[in-house]
C-alpha cells in the first residue's frame, strides 16, 4: 500500500489511521499509538460527549474497515488499523483519566490485541468483513477495560492526576 493511493481515497485513508498503518513494522502499534493521541483530544470533552464520540468511531469502524477489506481484496489488512484505534478508546472508558492509566491501557490492549486468548482468537478467525475486523479488537478492549477497572477500583495504579 502507497500514501499516494490513500491520499486518493479518503475512507481508505481513515481505515489505515490516517497513514499510522502504513509503518512497515508494528502497524497496529502506530495505530494503538495514534489512538492514545486521539483519545487524549477526547479527554477535553465532558464524559457523556467522549463515550458517544467513542462509539461513533466504533460504529463507523465497521463499515471503514469492511470497505478496506474489500477495496484491498484481503480480510483484516495489517495496515487496517482503525480497529486498534477504537479497541484502544473502548478500554479507556473503563478507567480514570490520568496518565498511567493511559499507559496501562496501552499496553494490555496490545498484549490482548497480539496474544489473542479465547474468545478473541476464535472471532477473530470466524467472522469477516467489517465486524469481524472490528469484532476481535473491541473483544481486547473490554478484557482490557475490565483489567483497567479492577486496576483502579482496587487502588494498584493510582486514581489521581
């Protein structure tokens, strides 16, 4: 995949992350990455604004990434990483806004996102299209979520700023 082809096509361009699935190593990575940026804007917002914002690009992911996946000819490009952006958003709204849950969040999301335990594995190589992209990166957001929120409601990461 070239700039020059997801500069021609906007959507294509959004489900590659705005350009972060194009690294060539670690693709979900940059996009996992790019997703902290973006939540961090969010973090602006009052909650009820950030949680529908997060389910907005939960939803449009679905159509984003089944219109990739077919403008590609392959099932869950290693570029297509809008999954990873809203898996990473989804798991931050199980936990407190500070920096290291942010962090924390981060990395389990990956380690979820990467390792793949069940049930994860099993969508993930079962269902196609736009939900099945999506389907397996939002499972790695709620693990992650819960973990988060067992991580702050039994006071292991600190609560505060």
């Amino acid at each position: 995949m070239h700039a020059r082809t997801l500069g021609r096509d906007p959507l294509l361009w959004l489900a590659f992350g705005l350009g972060a699935g194009l690294v060539s190593r670690a693709p979900g990575t940059a996009g996992t990455a790019l997703g902290v940026l973006l939540y961090l804007g969010l973090l602006q917002l009052p909650e009820p604004v950030r949680y529908g914002s997060v389910l907005v690009i939960i939803l449009a992911g679905v159509g984003l990434c089944g219109y990739a996946a077919r403008r590609l000819g392959v099932h869950d490009h290693p570029g297509i990483v809008w999954d990873e952006i809203a898996g990473y958003m989804l798991a931050l709204c199980f936990a407190p806004a500070n920096w290291q849950f942010l962090l924390a969040g981060f990395v389990l999301f990956r380690v979820f996102d990467i390792a793949k335990p069940w049930p994860i594995r099993w969508v993930d190589r079962r269902l196609h299209g736009g939900v099945g992209i999506m389907l397996d990166d939002l499972l790695a957001g709620l693990f992650s979520g819960a973990l988060l929120w067992l991580l702050g409601r039994y006071a292991i990461l600190p609560l505060g700023g």
